[in-house]
C-alpha cells in the first residue's frame, strides 16, 4: 500500500527511534530503527487504522496532502 496521508518523519533522541506521525489521522503513528522502517511502519499502521474506523463505522478523513504546519 501507498499512502495518500501526509508522513511526518523525525528522530526521537528520548526513543533512541526514528517516530512517523499521521497527522490527519488521529493517534496514528509508528517508529522504526532507520528511516526507511519508521515508514513501512506508518503505511502497516496506517492500513490498520484505516481497517479498524471501517469495522467501527467510523468517518475517515480525506487526504489533504501537504499540510502548511509541518
């Protein structure tokens, strides 16, 4: 799966882990110990959510795109 999401990608020194934040979808996010896993990690996470708002009848947002906080 490819994301539509915006990803927001850093290194969490306190984690000692790069964290992948989902804005647009709220509490999702995941970490990886590189870059690159932090980021096939949010696109499992983000099918998950995206599984789990469907199964609960849930809204689930529209991708944005580029966000203008980031």
């Amino acid at each position: 799966m490819q994301s539509k999401y915006e990803i927001i990608i850093y290194w969490s020194e306190d984690d000692k882990a790069y964290i992948a934040e989902v804005p647009e979808l709220a509490g999702c996010m995941a970490d990886g110990k590189s870059y690159i896993e932090a980021l096939q990690n949010a696109e499992i996470i983000i099918e998950e959510w995206l599984e789990t708002a469907k199964s609960l009848n849930r809204e689930i947002p529209k991708p944005k795109g580029k966000l203008m906080y980031a």
